[in-house]
C-alpha cells in the first residue's frame, strides 16, 4: 500500500509505503500530528527518537510527516 499526500493543482507523491499494518500505525501518528501543534524542537526530538524504536517506527514517522507536510490531503492506494 502506498501513502500519496496531494497538494494544490493535483500534484502528488508518494509519503510512505508499505502493508496494512504500517500503513495503519503511519495514518495514526499522521493524523494525530495535524490535530496538535506538534512543531516545537523538543516535540521533534521526541518523535525522532520514537522512530528509532520498533514498537513506534511507523507512527513516529507518520507524525514527522504530518509536521513536514502541513498542507495537503492524503490518499492510500493498493
């Protein structure tokens, strides 16, 4: 499954890739992230280091994204 984020005039790209499960635990942490003001350094280095844990590497990364891609909707494709 992939993760395609559009901005305006239609243009996408692909922000993450993988199966179900993965998917899922990114959209989490994505979605989580575009509801809260997560932009603060210390937030960033909390993320950064929950990505580099197994349990959280797919929700961390989808959170990172949301703060490095604040604008645009997403889409998953099969």
């Amino acid at each position: 499954m992939k993760v395609l984020l559009t901005i305006e005039g239609g243009f996408a790209k692909t922000i993450f890739e993988g199966d179900k499960k993965v998917v899922t635990d990114f959209l989490e942490g994505f979605q989580h992230a575009r509801k809260m003001n997560l932009e603060s350094p210390e937030v960033i280095g909390v993320l950064k280091t929950m990505s580099e844990k197994i349990d959280y590497v797919h929700w961390a990364a989808g959170a990172l994204s949301a703060i490095e891609n604040n604008k645009g909707k997403l889409e998953v494709v099969e």
